[in-house]
C-alpha cells in the first residue's frame, strides 16, 4: 500500500537536494538585518506567497484533511478568518511594525511598553514556535515517511527531517527561507490540486456527485462519529451540516459562538502578534508591500476548502471501510492502526498512496515535505531571531553584525534538537494534529493579544499592567492545563478550549485596564509613536488620494472582502 517506485523515490530526492542547493545559494547573511530580515527588500508577491507557503505548513495540511474526514468542514473557519484578521493588521498594526524599524514582535512591545513584556513575550514565542509549528512539522513529516520506510528508525526520521530543513536555515537565514517558500507554496497548490482531481475522479460524479453519496451514507449511519451521540454533541445529518460553517452551541469542534470569540482571537495572534508569520512582513520593502502582500497571502487562503479540506470528506467515501494494516502504522500504545477512524491524521498520506499515479505520488509527496521544510525552517529561523535580538544583543550589546549572526546559526542548531525531542509527546497528546495546534495557542495567545491591542489603540495602557496582565494570564494557562487531571475543576475541564481563550483574553483585558489605571503612565513619547490616532487615517486619506485602484490597499481590501463574503456565504 505504501511502496514508492524508483521514479517516486528519484524525484522526491531530486526535489530535496535542488531545493537545499537552491536555498544556500539565496543566502543573505553579510549583516544582521540581511540575515534576520532578508535585508528588508521583499516585494509583495514574495511576501504573500512567503506567508502562505508558512501558514500552510504540513501540520495544517495533515490536520485539514484529518479533521474533514472526520465531518469537522467548520475547520475552514480559522482559513477565511485570516482574510479578515490580515486586512486589520496591514491597516492598524503593520505601519507601526515597519516605522519602528524593530526585528521582533517583544521589541515592538519593550518600544511601546517596557523591556519586561519584551523578555516575557519573547520567551514565550520562542517556547511556542518550538513546541507547536517546528514540532508539529516534524511529526507529521515522521508519519509520512514511517509509512514510506516502515523499517527506519523514527529518531533517525526526525533528525533526517530537521537537518533537511536547517541545511539552508543556518547558512542562510530568513532570504533563504523565503525565496525556497516561494518554490515550495507553487509546489504545494499544485500538489493539492492534483490530489483533489484524482480524489474526485475516483469518486465520481463531480461535487453534485459527492453530496448524494455524502447524504446516502450519513443515513445508513456508515460514519463513524466516535462517543458524540453519548455526550451530546453535535452530529450532522446530511451533505448540507457537513459542509456548514456554523455549528450549533453543542458542536464539540467550533460551536455558532467560537465564531465570534475563540477564532479571531486565535487568528490574530498568528497572523498579527507572532514572530513566525510577522517576520516575512518586516523583510517588506517599503509599508505599501507589506500590505500588498499580506493581502495577497488573504487571497491565497480562499481556495484553501477546495484543495485541501474537501480530500478529507472525499477520503470519507472513498475509504470508510479501507483496511489499512498494510501502511504498518504503529500507534503510541504499540498496536498497527487498520482503519481511519482510529488515526484520523493518517488521512491525507491514505489519500496520497490510494489515488496518486507513479511519479505525481512522487511530486505530490514532495510537496508535503516541501511544506514541512517550510514551516519548520520559517519556526527554526523566527526562534533564532527572537533569542539572538531579543535576549544576547541585549546582554552583549558590543556583539558586531556578524557575530550576532553566528548567534543566530548556533541558537537554530540548538533549537533543532528541542524540537526533535519534543515530537514524542505530541503523538501521545491528542489523536487530532488540528486539536492539539488549536488547544496549546487557546491557552498561550489571549495576554499577549490582549497587551498588543490595548498598547495600540489605549493611550492609558501601561508597561506595569502589561506585564501584571501577561504573568496573570501565563499563570491561569497553566492551571487550565494541570487542571485536566483535577476532579474537583471538572467545570472548568468541560468549558470547550474557545471559551476558556476567551474568558482568559477578558481576564487579561480587566487585568490590564485596572492596573494601569493606578500606576504611572507610559512617556509623552511612548504614547505619540506608538499609539493610533484618527489624525493618521485622515492624513493616510490625503495619500491615497491621487493613487490608482489597484494600488490602493484600502480598495483591494474591500475586494478581497467581498471575494471571502461569496466563498463563505456558499458554506453557510
């Protein structure tokens, strides 16, 4: 089931090879700034493509797929969002961004505030990008080729896969890893149309087609939804709930309100607080491809439900009743999985290997490595960025360019190998990749969401709150997180994880509020540079006067709003 040809194996080792060699000879590393901000000349298409190819990583490739076999369509929920999160950060945030000048998100926060919240934030970020993007990267690229060499060591997997993607990391840095995201996000689309194609093909029937097999099996009761008829949850009856993106209150995925509360808040912290997807920003050349291209990157996202979440409900029909021993599996508890239902992550590779012809399995394969590769060396290089910037300048402020550089190479070395040792943990975590992604930013992302916003659009906001606030909200995430193993908390352990982000985000906002109110405020100064005032959108209103249309971000956000109302209203 899971044997490549000779011509699959050549052109996966083609790609790896070529893409390694083509990343080392787009290195940029004769200063700082080249090396952590590709020496900021990045133009639009290079950095919407850039933060495309970094989101959709092989983590949300693998966790997309899983989660549409398992009926959970509403998963597209965090794609479209990002349409309307990247509009709001390229208006409000991003010209602060760029103006400052800074190289990380926690030296924006010590600008704004003070170094405390930048040393908090930053640690923070760097436990986080190692713990869940690099991580989760690895993983399912350990799955993948467990399935292809089932006789390999999986250690030996992993670190295969972290050197792949530090080989033009380390020398490189962040031009290196976004010129190769640029190869490796046509490569990934291509991949993912290709898989939808033959998946529909196999079918039959077209979309039309789909929906009444859909509809046949879901009242035969074919599917198999696990203990939600037990626990009350929510449970599609037709073609139509499947493909619905609001759920009613009792969805265990993402209920009606988690539209409003959970998700935008989640999707700003990635798309607008986070050094992983902020950085391909800062390395825009100018404010105006900055926006362009975090408009572009919204755009991109749309497609994303018919490419890469709709193989999962084809998976469904297709392979419901696939005895799948012969991938030889091994689940954490030692047993060969043999069917989806219980390893649902397994979704995507299944696809690959059922349906993909000689040579296109070898094409598409590498364009699941490709993404793998992407997200990881984005995740190896942001960390570096945030340890080298935001912790050893600060203590060895005499450091020169170079060797601030050298820093950052040493630190990736050092952060592959917390990265490969942290996978394990994820497989015996949660049977679903998306859960496991979704839960750990629930309880990391709400204080520092919090202390961005007020920072920016609250002149009474201070460093005192901001830190009293970040520690506050630090200390209840791990509560909620312990508190899963405490009988006597089990009202907080039923609370669905958009709930509690959200009453963690409220927390932090009072928190914040109150604190600041009865201590000293920040700087004339401070508040005049890094606050948002109406007077900007009146001056910004006099530029884009005499500028046309399409270059004119405010028009082309509107359009990309009116795309995603049209995209989602299908779905509704």
């Amino acid at each position: 089931m899971n044997e490549l040809s000779y011509i699959d194996i050549a052109v996966i080792v083609v790609y790896l090879v070529g893409i390694i060699i083509y990343g080392i000879s787009k290195s940029k590393r004769g200063s700082s700034e080249d090396y952590f901000l590709g020496g900021r000349t990045m133009t639009w298409p290079i950095v919407g493509i850039a933060l495309f190819s970094a989101n959709i990583s092989s983590s949300t490739l693998v966790g997309l797929a899983s989660d549409a076999y398992q009926t959970n369509i509403n998963v597209y929920n965090y794609e479209w969002y990002a349409v309307v999160v990247l509009i709001f950060f390229a208006i409000f945030f991003l010209p602060f961004y760029l103006r400052s000048g800074v190289y990380t998100m926690p030296e924006f926060l010590e600008r704004r505030y003070d170094s405390r919240s930048r040393y908090y934030f930053s640690f923070i970020t760097v436990v986080g990008n190692i713990l869940v993007d690099t991580a989760a990267g690895l993983y399912v690229g350990k799955i993948v080729l467990t399935l292809l060499f089932p006789s390999m060591d999986s250690t030996l997997i992993l670190i295969i896969l972290a050197v792949a993607a530090a080989a033009y990391t380390i020398p490189g840095g962040l031009n290196s890893v976004i010129q190769t995201e640029v190869i490796q996000a046509i490569l990934l689309i291509l991949g993912s149309c290709l898989l939808t194609y033959f998946a529909f093909d196999q079918l039959g029937g077209g979309w039309s087609g789909m929906m009444a097999k859909l509809d046949t099996m879901l009242s035969a009761g074919d599917v198999n939804f696990g203990d939600r008829a037990a626990e009350g949850k929510f449970i599609p009856k037709n073609s139509s709930e499947v493909f619905s993106l609001v759920r009613p209150s009792n969805d265990e995925f993402m209920p009606w309100w988690g539209l409003l509360t959970g998700v935008p808040l989640l999707g700003f912290y990635f798309w607008a607080n986070n050094q992983f997807m902020v950085q391909r920003v800062l390395g825009a050349k100018d404010l105006n491809h900055g926006r362009w291209g975090a408009l572009f990157a919204g755009l991109l996202k749309l497609p994303v439900i018919f490419i890469m979440v709709v193989p999962g409900v084809l998976a469904l029909l297709l392979f419901s009743t696939l005895d799948i021993t012969g991938l030889n599996y091994e689940l954490t508890n030692g047993e060969i999985c043999n069917n989806l239902a219980d390893c649902p992550n397994l979704t995507y590779p299944v696809l690959l290997f059922q349906l993909l012809p000689v040579g296109v399995l070898g094409l598409v394969v590498a364009g699941l490595m490709a993404a793998m590769m992407s997200s990881v060396s984005a995740t190896f290089n942001s960390a570096s960025t945030l340890v080298t910037m935001d912790f050893v300048k600060q203590m060895r402020p005499d450091l020169t360019s170079k060797q601030l550089v050298r820093v950052g190479q040493v630190t990736t070395i050092i952060l592959v190998v917390l990265a490969i040792s942290w996978v394990p943990f994820i497989e015996s975590v949660s049977d679903s990749l998306w859960t496991y992604l979704q839960l750990v930013i629930a309880y990391t992302c709400p204080p520092a969401v919090s202390t961005f916003i007020l920072g920016l659009f609250w002149k009474r906001a201070n460093g005192t709150g901001s830190i009293v606030s970040l520690l506050t909200g630090f200390s209840l995430a791990i509560f909620m997180i312990l508190s899963q193993s405490f009988d006597w908390v089990l009202e907080i352990n039923e609370l669905h994880f958009l709930a509690k982000a959200t009453w963690l985000f409220v927390i932090c906002i009072l928190i914040h509020v109150i604190v600041s109110l009865f201590t000293k405020p920040q700087s004339e100064q401070q508040i005049k540079e890094y606050t948002y005032k109406k007077a900007m959108f009146a001056e910004e209103s006099k530029e884009l006067a005499g500028i046309s249309w399409y270059k004119n971000y405010r028009i082309l956000s509107v359009i990309l709003l009116i795309l995603t109302a049209i995209v989602v209203g299908f779905f509704w």
